[in-house]
C-alpha cells in the first residue's frame, strides 16, 4: 500500500521512508523562511492569487526533469547545500494547496509534499508539482533529484506522483529489444491522480516515469475504474484490489486491460473458497504469455471447470488453479479459459498418417534450470507425407496417474514439413526442472499424437540418457512444445 508512511523502492514495493527523512510542519514556514533568508515578498508572490489565476487558466503542465522556463517558482539561493535545501522547504511549503513537507537523505536532492485535503482542483495540483519540481531541481548540489507528490481524497483514496531523474520507479529497458522503455509519467500526472481519487471506490493510485498502478475496493470496481482510467488516456502496469489477491500485473503501462478479463476476474474471485486470481500480462518464465493463476481453498477441478466453460470472448488464456482433490490432497489443474488453446497444430493435406509414423524421443539435456527433450517421428509409410505445426503431448508418471503439465505449443512460425519415407522429424520439448526433495511422481511416458485429434501412441523414456528415474516435469508445471522440424543428420 502506497500511503504517507511509505515510499516506493527500487523494485516497485513499498517500505518504511528513510530514518534521514525530515518533516517540516505548515506552521514553521516563517521560522524556516526567516532563517533562511527568504524574503517575505518572495512568500508573498507565491501566495499570490494571480498565481492561483494563472493555473486555472493555463491548465495543467508537464512534471519536468529540469526547471520549467516560466516557472512562477523561485529557485533556492546558491551557496551550501543545507542551507539550500532549507530554502527548498520553505518554498514547498508557501506553494498553493501544500499542506506538509518531507526531504528524504537519498542520492542527490529528493523531497515529498502532502496536498491539503480536500484536495486542490486538478489544475492547481499540476501547476504545484510544476513549480515544486523547480524548486528541488535548481538546489545547489541536487544532482539526481525526485519530486513525490502525496495526497487523500475525501473517500481515503490516496495518490502518489513520483517523477525526476532520481525517482525510484523508472522506465527502464525492453529485455526483448534492448530499447529505452517509455516514460509512463505523461503531461498531467498529477491532475489525472486527483480525478481518479475523487471516486470512493479508487483506494489508491500511483503514477511514476516506470509504473502505472491503480488500486480499487472491490473485484467489481475493476471494469469501471478501467474505464476512468482510459477517460483520462492513461494506461496501467497493474489494475487490483486493494488488501486482496485479486488483479492484473505487469501491464505495459500503455494500455488498460479490456473489460472482458477484468469481469472474468472478478467473476472468478466470486467462486467459493477463491482465495487469488492473478493475471500476469507477461509471465518471468519461458513461455512469457499471459497467464491466469487461481488459488483456492476447494477443489482445484470445480475452479478448473468454471475456467474451462467461462464465456470469455478475449484472446487465448492459460490458466493454472491451485487447490486441492476431492479427497483433501493438493493438486493443479491447467488448461485454457473458454477451453481454446492455442492452435498447436492443423491437420494438412497429405497429413502423415499415425499409423505410418515410428514416435520416440531421445536427446535429454539441461542447461540453466531448463530441461530439454527431442520427442521424434520417423515415417515407416511408402510414400512421402507432411507434419505441420507441434504434436499434442501428455504426460504419465511413475505411479501410473497423468500429470497435469500445461503444455503451450511454442510459436516458431516453421513451415508445414514434407517427410520422405525413412526420414525422421522431431520436436522439441522443453520445461523448467521441479524439486524432488520430496520424492514427487516422476514422468516416465510420454502420449504423443503427430498432430492433435490424432490417436495417440505411447512413447516411454526408460533408457534415455540422462532421463533416469523420470523426467522432472511436475504436478502444475509449465512445459513448451516447438513444431516438427527436419532432423539434423550427422
């Protein structure tokens, strides 16, 4: 929860503010000015209601990473740096609509300020933030500064705006492209987090260079602050409920999540004994497509059949639930949401028949916690024959039960191919190894079909090198399957 006794850290979360942190009441404004030697003028022409004027007229303007030209703030006086920043905070404090002041002992000069509640008009908040940011950047010695702007609606919703080169929240690299990501912050952060707070059901928003959360009061406000989220033009990186395990993460910050994902969230969190309902836009494990995972106290099968027969019109979902059998034990189920999986393969013409085709697998390996195993195909048949797109696979452990492996047929985009009699074809399986510390169920036969719907023929793993016992492949794994490729020769 981002409030007043908390800031964010480096990797997004939020923890206790520095002990260095100094607060400066609202009323020790003329002290500090005094001491300072701020003149009562300057005070005064802050206060002043042309300045108030101004903003309303002039709307809301950008937080910059540098001073603003036309600033109606006056910067600290040069000279040494403590002294500067006790200028710093009697000017914070003389802006319109700044109820409380916080410098923090971070790198280069950072500094928080509390809106008044209620809080200003959207417009006046803005212009604050504007003018603050030229406050804390032109102190001497400042370097990386950070502004952080605080406030609460009059339902308790709170907002917190983060921006400067100091911020802790910053965009970042793409790991897939190596390319700057965009600065999520926008033109008038400020002004859409006291829009969006105005509403009793947003508990609490923050707005940083790196990161767009919203937070809301119950899995049904989901769909509807979405939409007051997209009214202001902003996207998210998360969209949740607050105190619960219930929403959507690891958004781009670009865009907002449809409505069709967040009814089925909250569609789902409703089911008895739903204790979380996660929706990763982008999972930190191969494959890294979105993924639904569902944590409840029942049965993981009667989750798994509302997931299955959910009326989600959205792209293909996977799910994973996480509970427990019938019987008390804890199981997985995984699948697909509406029960459309992606399309692993089609049956071509001239599809090889299943009959024709010798199914094995070979070449076991390991490297960086991943598994890797080549299931192959070898046409026995007369005449040449064409596989397309990835076999549909399950998994059998040592104690005879099939394990429950969602299984995602990797997108590598490889062409139908033409198999000559005697030729062999091959697929690669590859998983994340489980622990076996508790001596789990081990797979020791694989169910293959050359292409889905086919019939299936039954593959075993004993006496591949490197398989031992069974493959690592665990209860509420993930696995991926590429398409079927020529076999490298030699």
């Amino acid at each position: 929860m981002d409030d007043e006794r908390t800031v964010p850290t480096a990797d997004g979360t939020h923890g206790p503010r520095p002990a260095s942190a100094r607060r400066v009441p609202r009323g020790a404004v003329a002290v500090v000015a005094s001491v300072a030697g701020v003149g009562l003028a300057v005070v005064a022409s802050l206060l002043a209601p042309a300045v108030l004027d101004t903003a309303v007229t002039d709307g809301p303007a950008a937080l910059p990473s540098s001073p603003p030209d036309g600033s109606t703030a006056t910067s600290p006086r040069a000279g040494d740096p403590e002294q500067g920043t006790e200028d710093m905070i009697a000017l914070l404090l003389a802006l319109p609509g700044v109820e409380d002041v916080q410098t923090n002992g971070r790198v280069g000069t950072s500094a928080e300020i509390t809106l008044v509640t209620p809080l200003p008009d959207p417009e006046v908040a803005q212009r604050t933030a504007r003018d603050a940011s030229a406050i804390v950047a032109a102190v001497p010695g400042g370097g990386a500064w950070s502004l952080r702007v605080e406030g609460k609606g009059t339902g308790g919703g709170t907002l917190a705006v983060e921006h400067g080169p100091g911020a802790a929240t910053v965009p970042g690299v793409d790991p897939a492209t190596g390319e700057p990501r965009p600065d999520l912050l926008g033109a008038d952060a400020v002004a859409d987090a006291v829009r969006l707070v105005a509403h009793d059901s947003v508990r609490r928003v923050y707005l940083a260079p790196g990161a767009a959360s919203v937070d809301v009061r119950s899995a049904d406000d989901l769909a509807p602050v979405a939409g007051l989220v997209r009214a202001e033009g902003r996207g998210l990186t998360s969209l949740g409920v607050d105190g619960s395990g219930v929403g959507t993460y690891d958004g781009d910050g670009l865009t907002v999540p449809d409505d069709a994902l967040l009814t089925l969230l909250a569609d789902v969190a409703a089911e008895p004994g739903v204790t979380q309902v996660v929706h990763d836009a982008v999972r930190d494990t191969f494959p890294q497509d979105p993924l639904l995972t569902v944590v409840t106290s029942g049965d993981a099968a009667v989750v798994a059949r509302v997931l299955d027969s959910a009326a989600y019109p959205g792209p293909v979902l996977a799910y994973q639930v996480h509970g427990a059998t019938d019987g008390g034990a804890s199981a997985t189920r995984s699948g697909f949401v509406a029960g459309v999986a992606p399309t692993a393969g089609t049956h071509p013409a001239g599809a090889c028949a299943p009959g024709d085709l010798a199914l094995g697998a070979l070449g076991f390996d390991a490297a960086a916690g991943r598994r890797f195993l080549t299931v192959t195909a070898r046409n026995d048949g007369g005449a040449e024959c064409v596989l397309a797109g990835a076999p549909a696979v399950r998994f059998v452990a040592d104690d005879g039960a099939e394990t429950d492996v969602l299984l995602e047929p990797d997108d590598d985009g490889l062409a139908p191919l033409m198999l000559a009699p005697g030729a062999t074809a091959w697929a690669a399986l590859s998983w994340r190894g489980g622990s076996t510390a508790d001596d789990p169920p081990l797979v020791t036969t694989l169910l293959v079909a050359p292409h889905p719907g086919d019939p299936e023929s039954v593959v075993g793993l004993a006496g591949i090198p490197g398989v031992g016992d069974g493959l690592d492949l665990l209860g509420g794994g993930t696995a991926t399957i590429g398409s079927w490729a020529p076999a490298r020769t030699g």
